[in-house]
C-alpha cells in the first residue's frame, strides 16, 4: 500500500484529514508535516487581535486529530522536495519518502521592504500566531501612554489589522493610539469602488488616517514612505502575500510569483504524484484569487484524488466555480460585505461573516473529539 505525505495541515486538506482514518483502514500509511500542533484560521485572525475571540477559538487540533486517527504527525517543516527520489526533506534534516504528496504550506508576507532584510521587532500578519504577541504589546503600549501604529501594506489585511486595532485599545482607561495605514496607490485598490469606499470610510470615521503613498523600507520604529520617514512605535508589515519559496527551490514548475504550477486535477505539471491547493498552488488552467474560498472548494477534489492516485483510480477535475462572497471584519462589530451587485457595510456585514466563521470552526472543530 502506499504512503500519503501533507506537507501542511491548512484550510485544503481538512476534508483529508477528517478522513484519515478511512485511508488508514483501506492500508495506507499517512503522515502529516507541520511547523505547529494547531493550524489557525487566518479569515479569524484579526478578530483574535481585536479581542473578538480566543486564540483556542479560532485553531484546529491538528497533531491531535491525526494522531487520534492513526495517522503519524510530525512537527517540522518541508525545506526541500526531491520529486525525482519522492523525498522530502525536513528542516531539522530528516527525510521522507512518499508515493504521494499533497502541499497546503500556505503563504508568507512579502519581506522585501524590511530594512537590512532585518524583521526584528516587525509584526508581520502571518503566521497567524504572531497577532498574539502583537496583541499583548499593543495593551502594554496603551497602558503606559500615547502612541503611533504604522500599517505598511493597502490591502484587506491592513484594513482589517486597523479596525481591530482600534477596537483592541477602545476600552476605557487605555491610550488610543493613532493608526496610520501607508496604502501606496490607494486601499483595497483591486477591489470594486463600492467595497473600498465603504472600508475607506468605516476605518476613517474611527480615525484611522490613510496614507497614499508607496513604502519603500520598513524597521521595527520606522516606515520609509516617498515623503520620508515616520516614526512609530509599532510597525505592521501587510504588504502582500507570496507562496513559500518551497517550490522554486526544488526546482519544480510555477506560476509567476512560485506557487506550485497544477493542472485542472490539483496536480503538479510535471509530478503527477504531487498534488497540492490553497494559497501555495497557482492554478495554470484559471489563475485564482488569493481568498480561502477557493481552498475550501478544492477540499473534496483534493481528498478524492489523493485517494485515487494511491488507489489506481481515475482523477476528478476541480473547478473553481462562480462568484464568492466576501466579508471584511474592520473591528468594533463593522464590516464590508461584497457578492456581484450586493455591497454593504455594518453590524449587519461582520454578523454574517462571525456567524459563517464561527460554524466553520465548530465543524472541523469537531474532528477534535472523534
């Protein structure tokens, strides 16, 4: 029989790992690598630092789900793949071999704009985990005095760090920071001009002031912009995500920014034994946005084909489907809500969105106590 390696336990392979029992019981060995026991929800994150929810509210057990289902979890991280060996090899140097590999490694903050290439000291808005620590020294920070937050970044994820932000320090007996987004051509700019008029207004009727101009350094007290520096005493880099240099430096096919090049089966071109999905993959026959929807979607045609592949059977191809909704949370119950002609803002918007994530997380949640 054969063994199934998943390079990362994200949002597309929770199908596979709710099924890991199933695949054991047709005697295939899985093992499952991942840089922490719990994978966090990133769609949450911001509502986390904003004090919505608990860290334990917005994660998946993991090791533990795999674990419970005979499956084995190792705690490390993918450096290198050898497709020609079917091997992997681990950070702490240990290698794998495989018969199958399926990669959800997710994706990183574009780091190009940290100083000296030196992040000490920088929040970054991924991994998730690190929004934490952020949260601990913005209450540090709001207890001792006034203080200045700088966001590096135009896109939905410095909108929704400044909401939260704000709604992290509105408490009473806490310093109110100000918060300075530096959005380069204009926030939320790829987005229709509904969506980013209203998540304009939102943020600036709670005083976050917007600053159109292009970052070009970042360090943990400063962010260089085209009219100078400013000086701050938290820096926040949202500038952008790209999947991890995983792939390019196996040398295996990619698309333009080096996510993994798959065909309509979630397949790598030139591997048909490496599949993968999420933000990590770039689909040749349709170029996806980078929004969780899509690795949801792919859940099911991922699962199917992975067991195929191990099985002998014929694949299915995925397909992306239609319009998606999206939700921003801006912090303090405001949110911006966007499906083809309907657009809206308000309680109403982050309602429909807490009530969508939060039964997300109670249904894969529930794998824990299997």
């Amino acid at each position: 029989m054969g063994h199934l390696v998943l390079a990362g336990g994200g949002h597309a392979h929770l199908t596979v790992l709710a099924n890991l029992a199933g695949i054991a019981a047709r005697g295939h060995q899985v093992t499952v690598v991942g840089p922490s026991p719990h994978h966090y929800y990133s769609g949450m994150g911001p509502g986390m630092l904003g004090g919505t929810y608990r860290p334990e509210e917005i994660r998946f057990a993991t090791q533990s789900v795999v674990e419970r289902q005979g499956g084995r979890f190792v705690l490390d991280r993918v450096a290198r793949i050898d497709a020609p060996a079917k091997a992997v090899q681990l950070a702490s140097g240990q290698s794998l071999c495989y018969d199958v590999l399926s990669c959800n490694t997710g994706s990183q903050v574009d780091e190009t704009l940290l100083a000296g290439g030196d992040g000490a000291g920088v929040v970054t808005v991924k991994p998730i985990e690190r929004l934490q620590a952020a949260r601990d020294r913005v209450l540090d920070l709001a207890c001792r005095g006034p203080f200045t937050i700088a966001i590096a970044g135009g896109g939905p994820s410095a909108a929704e760090i400044a909401g939260n932000l704000r709604q992290l320090t509105s408490r009473a007996g806490l310093h109110r920071p100000r918060i300075v987004i530096f959005a380069g051509h204009g926030l939320m700019g790829r987005f229709p001009e509904g969506v980013r008029q209203r998540v304009i207004a939102s943020l600036a009727n709670r005083g976050v002031e917007i600053v159109n101009q292009r970052v070009t350094a970042v360090s943990a007290e400063t962010v260089v912009a085209e009219s100078g520096s400013t000086a701050a005493d938290l820096v926040v880099l949202a500038s952008g995500i790209l999947p991890s240099p995983l792939f390019r430096d196996s040398q295996l096919a990619t698309g333009p920014e080096g996510g993994l090049l798959v065909n309509r089966f979630l397949q790598a071109v030139e591997h048909p034994e490496i599949f993968g999905g999420g933000d990590c993959i770039y689909f040749g026959d349709e170029p996806l946005d980078k929004v969780g929807v899509y690795a949801v979607r792919e859940n099911p045609i991922l699962y199917h084909n992975l067991l195929a592949r191990l099985d002998g059977r014929p694949l299915l191809p995925f397909a992306p489907g239609g319009k998606y909704l999206l939700i921003f949370n801006l912090g303090e119950g405001q949110g911006v809500l966007h499906k083809g002609w309907l657009t809206m803002a308000g309680r109403a918007a982050f309602w429909i969105k807490d009530r969508i994530d939060r039964r997300f997380m109670r249904r894969f949640q529930a794998m824990e106590t299997l």
